[in-house]
C-alpha cells in the first residue's frame, strides 16, 4: 500500500469513523498509521460539521441538514504535514 518506509495520516473529524478507523489499523497490525480526529482548515479552531449517518461521505461543513456535530480544525502546515504536534 504505501512500502516499507511509508508513512499513512489519517484525517477524520467525525467520531463513528475514527472508532472504525482505530480498529480496522489495529486489527491489521498497521505500525505507520496516525490518526487525527479533526477536520482541516484555514485556521485553528471549531466548526460545525453536518453529518448524515446513512452516508458520511455526504457530510458537510455547509448547513444542508443532517445531524450537526462540533469539531476541531486544524491547518496544514507547508510541508503538507497536519500542524498536529
């Protein structure tokens, strides 16, 4: 998937989907994994995510409906890496 030396960071502001992500990199063993749980922007701070738990790929930062969630945000940095640590 991404070799020996490889490095995988996961973003991922929506709570249900992190548990899932947790548990699909532990059962597999994944070394290289890191695992963020908040949504990207701009900025640092809060943001409300709208989230439809039938099809979370459908979740939006934009007030369309859904079920409505607080979560952090995050910048990137320059070099692409989460500002994270």
């Amino acid at each position: 998937m991404w070799g020996a030396r490889g490095y995988v960071v996961a973003i991922e502001p929506i709570p249900e989907m992190v548990r899932r992500l947790r548990l699909n990199v532990a059962s597999n063993g994944f070394g290289n994994v890191s695992i963020f749980e908040s949504a990207v922007g701009e900025e640092r701070g809060t943001s409300h995510l709208y989230i439809y738990p039938r099809n979370y790929g459908q979740s939006t930062m934009a007030l369309r409906g859904g079920t409505e969630i607080k979560v952090n945000v995050e910048p990137l940095d320059s070099d692409h890496r989460c500002g994270w640590g």
